[in-house]
C-alpha cells in the first residue's frame, strides 16, 4: 500500500526538475543556484544519491506526482520516457521540488520518512490523447495526469547515475507515432474523427493547408479551401485521422 501520494505544481524557466532534502542539500552546498553546474550527473550530491535534479524539454508550469507505489493506468499509458536510478537522501522528513534553486522556505514539498530512496522519473505524454486536450493547452484539464511521476523506493547500495539526466520523449524523437513505453489497449491518441477543431490557413505553394492543430498537433487540411484565404481562421468538423502519418482532414463549418 502506498503511503506517499502527493502531487506538486512548480514552475521552471530552466527546463529543470529538483528533488532534495532542504537539510541534504544546505549540507551539500547546494545554496546558491550560480554555484553549481547545470551539468547535473557531474554534482557530487547526484553522484552519491543526496539529490535528484533532471533536465526536461522546456520551460514552464509542471505538475509532479510522488509515490512510493506505482503508475496510475493513465499515467502507464502515456508514460513516454523514462529516467533512472536516480537517489535521494530524506532526513527532515520533507522533499523539495523546484525548478531551479534549492530554496529554505520551499512551499512545494512533500511529507517523506527519512531514509535513503531510488528515484525513478517518468515523463507523462498525456497531452497527446483527446481525452484531456482542449483548444486553449495553457489550461491543462484538472483531471489530466502529472506531467511527470517520481517513484520513490527504500534503497540499500550505491547506485550509478546516467551520465545524461535527461527526460524528455523529444530527445529521441523518430518521425510517426510516439513509441511510449508500455503497450496498452486503451491509450487514445490524435484526433478522432468527429472532433471540432479550430486552426489557420496557410498557404503552401499555389495551394492551402492548414496550421497544424489538435491533439498532438498533427498536420492539417480541409475537403475545400473554397471561400477562404491565407489567415484564416476556420472551425471544421474532423473526417479522417491517419494516424500513422499524423495526419488529419477536415470539412468546414465555418470561419471563426
């Protein structure tokens, strides 16, 4: 039964994910954020397991889980990237997420019993699904899963660190449909056929397309660009999905 479960929100603006014991890192020197290298697998505190700190695809809001039990289904069947071990020393009773600096009155922090954890980060692609997705992505849904899930467990040992503290889907990125990492039977992703969307149009050549839109942001046209000009703005009616190529057509209904 798992009794750590508690999900953070933090901001980022430098596509980083930190994990400590304010106590652990205060003693590891880990104070002033120009003091240490963003070259995290080199910190001696990440080597030897204190802290866990990783690099991520970009800046901005993220929403964290930490358990010490398992992936929710939903969280399974977006799970797109996966970094580990990394460790983690907790003796206040305390952890820490930041996006940046290693702060003494940290208000994003979860209760943790003290002792020596392995860290494994997974890295939730859920924005991709229709299930969660909505025009306006800077609103993420409130029943969406965390953009990332850190799983905690009693460790005894050293470990050895990757090299690269990386977790980001996107670093291995191959054209076609994102290779997540557990197979599943229930995973929605793209559009469907049906959905309303709205996008751009574009000039490509001596014909139209539209931006790319929807859930996954998968390249886009219409049946007729008849009527409609370069700027656009259009709300159509989805008809076909290709979701091997990413792609999508649509029937107008109407300028926005």
């Amino acid at each position: 039964m798992s009794n750590i479960d508690a999900s953070i929100t933090y901001p980022t603006d430098c596509a980083s994910l930190l994990i400590y014991d304010i106590d652990v890192a205060r003693a590891a020197g880990l104070t002033d954020p120009d003091s240490w290298s963003f070259e995290y697998a080199k910190i001696d505190a990440v080597k030897d397991g204190r802290v866990s700190m990783a690099s991520l695809g970009g800046d901005g809001v993220y929403k964290v889980r930490v358990t010490d039990g398992d992936l929710t289904p939903n969280e399974r069947d977006y799970a797109a990237d996966c970094l580990q071990p990394l460790g983690l020393r907790v003796e206040s009773g305390r952890v820490c997420i930041s996006g940046y600096w290693f702060d003494e009155e940290c208000e994003t922090f979860v209760d943790v019993p003290p002792g020596l954890y392995t860290v494994t980060l997974y890295d939730i692609s859920f924005w991709q699904s229709p299930r969660w997705w909505s025009p306006d992505q800077q609103q993420t849904p409130p029943d969406a899963p965390a953009d990332y899930v850190a799983i905690l467990q009693p460790r005894q040992g050293d470990l050895t660190i990757p090299d690269e503290l990386q977790l980001d889907y996107l670093r291995n990125w191959e054209p076609g449909p994102t290779k997540y990492l557990f197979g599943s039977s229930t995973r929605l992703v793209g559009p469907q056929v049906g959905m309303e969307l709205v996008s751009t149009v574009r000039r490509s050549g001596d014909s139209f397309t539209l931006k790319d839109c929807g859930p996954g942001d998968y390249s886009a046209s219409l049946t007729s660009f008849d009527g409609l000009g370069r700027s656009d703005r259009v709300r159509f009616r989805v008809v076909s999905v290709d979701h091997e190529d990413e792609t999508l057509v649509g029937e107008l209904i109407a300028k926005v």
